[in-house]
C-alpha cells in the first residue's frame, strides 16, 4: 500500500496503545505528571488552537524552550495539523536569533515564561511573528506583543481534531546549524524523514529504545530535534523523563533515581560534569551514594567522546554508547556498538571499538573520501579522508540556500569531518577540518591531543586550537582546567611530560593555559572559536604591555 509516513502515525499509535504511559516533566515547583492520554487531548487542544489563531499548513511555528511536557505537545501538534515546527536555541545571540526567525518567517513563537527576557531583546525585528504564546507565568512584564497564554488558550479550545491527510514529502520541522562560520543554515525535515529516522532510532543496533525504556533527554529539544528521541520514545511507548531547564549534576542524579531512568542522551560536557559530580560523593563514604543502576545506555555524540570520561562513566555502571551525527543527518548517522565478533576481544580492544563514531545506521550510505584525489580511501583503520554521507534522512540542500552545491556534491552530503573508517566499517574521527592544526604541512589532530590531556588523572577538561605561527603555519596550543580538587597544583610542564612520552615531538603544545572552564557553544560543545579569540586576545594584551 501506498501509506504516507508521517508524525500522525506515531502520535496515532501512541495515544492508541499506550494510553496509561507516562510523561514526566521537571518544573519550579516538582514533577509534573500525566499520561500519553492526557498529552493526546492536550496535542489535538493545541493543534485546535493553532487552527484558531490562523496558522496554515506549511507555515512556520517557532518554539523558544526547554525540553518540557508544552515542548513535546508541540513536537506533535504543530507537524500533525501539516505546520513547520521550528526550535529556536535559546543560547544564540541575539542578531542570530533574528536572523532565524526571519530566514523561516516564522509566524506565531511559543516561549518559556523564564526565556521571555531573552526573546524580548529581537522583538521589535521579527515582523513575521503575530502572536507570542507564552508557557508558564511569566515574573515581570512583558515588552512582547500580543502574548496568549499556553494554558488558556488550551482551555477554550476544541479537544478533538481531524488531523488533514499529509503527503509524507511535506515538512515537519527545521532547525538551523549554530552558525560556527557565517549565518546559520535552516534544514528543513519532512515527514518522512522523521519517520524513517524515528524508526532508525529504534533499531536494536542503534539507539535502540523500546516501550520500556525511561528516556531523559538532556540534549536539548532546539538541538537537532533532541536527536529524535521524542519521536522514538513516543511511538514505542517509553516513558518520558524531561528535564525543564535543571541540567545541573545533581538535579539529574535525583531524577534518575526517583524515576528509574534507563536511557540519557547528551553531549560529552554534560558527562564531564555529572562524572566530576560522582566522583566527588565517592570520595564522601558518609554520604549516601545515588543508585544509577536503572540506567542501561547513555548514548553521546556532537563531539568525540573522551576516552578518560567513558571509563569514568563505565565505573559508575553508565555504559555510554558512542553516536555520531549532525543537524544536516537529522542528526543520527552513525552508533559504535560492539559486533558479535568483537566479543571474544579484550576489554581493552574492545574500549578501543565503543570508543569509535561506529558503522553508520541502516538506510544511511557512507564514504570516506580523500579531498585531495576524490578517491575513496581504503577501509583500513589508517587512511585519512572526509566523511560523506547521503540517505533518506540526509538533508538535500539548505533552506533559502539550494544553489549551495559545496556541501552537497553529485547526491552526497560533505561532512567537514576527517575520519578513517576500519575493515568492519567502523568509523573514527579524527577531527573536523577546521579544528585540525596544520603544522609544517602535517596534521595534528585537536581532538587526539586533548584526549590524552583528559586522562590525566588531575585534569577535567582539555581543549586545543590550532594558532597562527610564521613558519610553521599552525602550532597546538592547550586550554586546560583542572579538576577542582587539584586547582592551583598542576603546572604546563607536567602535561607536557605526561605527553611526552605518547606523542611525536612536533604534536606538543608549544604552550599549555589553565583557565576556569573550557567555553562552550550554544549546544554545549567545546568552543574552539572563542578560544582562538581568547588567544588572540591574551596575545595582544600581551605585547602591548
Ligand atoms: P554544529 O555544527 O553547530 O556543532 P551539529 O550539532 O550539527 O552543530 O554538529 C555536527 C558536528 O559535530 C559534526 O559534523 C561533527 O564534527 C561533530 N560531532 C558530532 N558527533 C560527534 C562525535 N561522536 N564525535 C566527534 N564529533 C562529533
């Protein structure tokens, strides 16, 4: 049969099957708790509402939130009734938000009452946007114009909606890349990419979450779709554990034990954190230890996962599972789990392979591709070359941008990503193209370098950037911060004989900072932009004095 793919039929089946299910979601004053029941009439409520104030298919609805119960009832509702739903970061600049809302027109916002502060500061240059609906009780008054109320405007509206026939090509939902190098780019998702992505997502060899699953996504719903688990969690029933704005260790703690969460999803720096956080109550005998042991997977990408913090993780029985995507690839692409073959391996061969970006999913194709040649490299563990990707829930091109033929070549998306990818087709990053440190015409790779800076045992975070030297080209230089007990007790030289010995003499740092923290993007990741201004600027502040 010819049966569209489309996030009605995930909304469908769940509502219909699982109808006593739960969905928890963390606010100012506790947990607030209802069923998969109670989100249906709510979703059909809002879809009602959205119909009354005017929104057409097509059009553009933008969410301004974190990952709450109102944010997952928009996940549904707004692609359901065959309108866009597009999440904004709530971490952007300010020029950049406005840029986006523009580029997508979105029409109607629906914001967080504690990021009404935030949003405000575009009002004023975002003409498309009619209405601003916003969730919770706002503390201050505010500039935005016209606002409605969530919960009101659900109050008067209908409970029931025919949900209009959809072609599964039609768009469901867009997010924009963060921009690292000029304006963000919009990619648009349909329907049946959402779908085919959603059912990827659940694969026993991928994600692989199933109706009794606790999922808690600690990725936000504005990155790359919280990298689908709503969806995923949705149409096989799982519990949902959102945890509102408290991304905090110990917030985090007290919600996987008191709701006996199975499954987290995240980036590495939110690990770092609950890692340092767990090591330091293990140090604390009197004090009682949290009991993690529901949870069975921590799946973790945006950035490669350092090898220090898996084994930490591992210690206190959260066994992560290495992913590797982005917001072009919806995002997942790729998933390093352990093949049958694999388990007759040593537990350290074995580390070695979980730690890789893994084989990409079923449906997703890949190559790696030497840029120089435009060859395929060899599948042999060695050869360095960009990943490129193409597959049903690849993005084609960029919105407002189809003319962009330099990322997407002859039906193939061009990561930026450099990897090697092994006999079994497992691959390994070895950085992005531009966080590599081209020194003396060889490369360095960033994410190599720090690591093995991590796994010293007094070190927290590491980050390295490439920076301009007049004969090398480019020379490493390391941000470290320590870990708190050991501030103010590590020196330069220390991290540079710990590396001496596991690297080429060209692949040391010609310098090694300390500072607080490593700065992050808007999703969490280490900023190597920022630290290459900081660079700059410690340089200049430098020779003026
Ligand atoms: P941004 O480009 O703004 O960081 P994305 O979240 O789309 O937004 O980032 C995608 C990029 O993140 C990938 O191209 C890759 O460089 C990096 N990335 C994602 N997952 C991993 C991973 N597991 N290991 C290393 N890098 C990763």
């Amino acid at each position: 049969m010819d049966y569209p793919l489309t996030v009605q039929h995930i909304f469908n089946r769940a509502t219909r099957f699982f109808p006593h299910k739960e969905i928890v979601s963390r606010t100012e004053t506790g947990m607030r708790r209802y069923t998969y029941a109670d989100f249906g009439e709510r979703v059909q409520r809002l879809a009602s509402a959205l119909t009354g104030l005017g929104i057409q298919p097509g059009q553009r609805v933008g969410t301004f939130g974190w990952n709450t119960y109102r944010h997952l009832e928009l996940y549904f509702a707004v692609p359901c009734m065959g309108a866009v739903l597009h999440t904004l970061n709530v971490r952007l600049f300010t020029e950049q938000l406005e840029y986006i809302i523009n580029d997508a027109e979105d029409q109607i916002i629906f914001v967080d009452a504690d990021l009404v502060p935030v949003l405000e500061k575009a009002f004023g240059h975002i003409p498309t946007v009619k209405n601003f609906v916003i969730m919770g009780t706002p503390t201050e008054v505010t500039r935005l114009s016209p606002t409605l109320d969530y919960e009101t405007l659900l109050s008067y509206s209908s409970p029931h909606y025919d949900w209009p026939e959809l072609d599964e090509n039609d768009a469901a939902a867009m997010c924009y890349t963060s921009g690292t190098t000029g304006n963000p780019k919009g990619v648009v998702y349909s329907h049946r990419s959402t779908f085919l992505h959603t059912m990827g997502a659940c694969l026993a060899d991928s994600l692989g979450i199933t109706e009794s699953d606790v999922v808690l996504p600690v990725v936000p719903m504005f990155h790359a779709n919280a990298w689908g688990t709503p969806y995923a969690a949705t149409l096989v029933g799982a519990k949902h554990v959102l945890p509102g704005r408290f991304l905090g260790a110990a917030p985090l703690v007290e919600m996987i034990e008191q709701e006996r969460v199975t499954l987290l999803a995240g980036v590495p720096s939110i690990w770092i954190g609950l890692a340092s956080h767990l090591e330091r109550l293990s140090l604390e005998p009197e004090t009682a230890q949290p009991d993690l042991s529901s949870v069975r997977i921590v799946p973790c990408g945006g950035s490669a996962i350092p090898p220090a913090l898996m084994k930490t993780m591992d210690r206190f029985g959260l066994p992560m599972l290495h992913a590797w995507g982005m917001t072009e690839t919806s995002p997942l692409a790729s998933v390093a789990r352990l093949s049958s073959h694999h388990l007759t391996l040593s537990e350290s061969e074995q580390f070695a392979i979980r730690n890789k970006q893994g084989r990409v999913t079923p449906l997703v194709d890949c190559r790696v591709v030497d840029i120089a040649t435009g060859q395929e490299v060899p599948w042999d563990g060695k050869s360095v070359g960009e990943i490129q990707v193409r597959g049903p829930w690849i993005a084609r091109a960029y919105y407002h941008d189809e003319a962009n033929n330099e990322k997407f070549m002859d039906g193939w998306l061009r990561t930026g990503d450099v990897a090697t990818i092994d006999a079994d087709g497992y691959l390994q990053i070895v950085d992005r193209t531009k966080d590599l440190v081209k020194s003396g015409g060889e490369w360095i790779s960033s994410v190599e370098l720090e690591n093995m800076i991590m796994a010293y045992p007094k070190v927290l975070e590491a980050a390295v950037i490439g920076v301009p030297h007049p004969v090398m080209q480019e020379r490493p230089v390391a941000y470290v911060v320590a870990k708190p007990e050991f501030e103010g007790q590590i020196t330069p030289d220390e991290i540079l004989d710990y590396l001496r010995p596991q690297v080429a003499k060209w692949w040391l740092p010609d310098e090694v900072l300390f500072i607080e923290a490593v700065p992050k993007t808007s999703v969490g990741k280490f900023s190597k932009r920022e630290l290459r201004d900081l660079y700059a600027a410690q340089k200049s502040a430098a020779t003026a004095s």
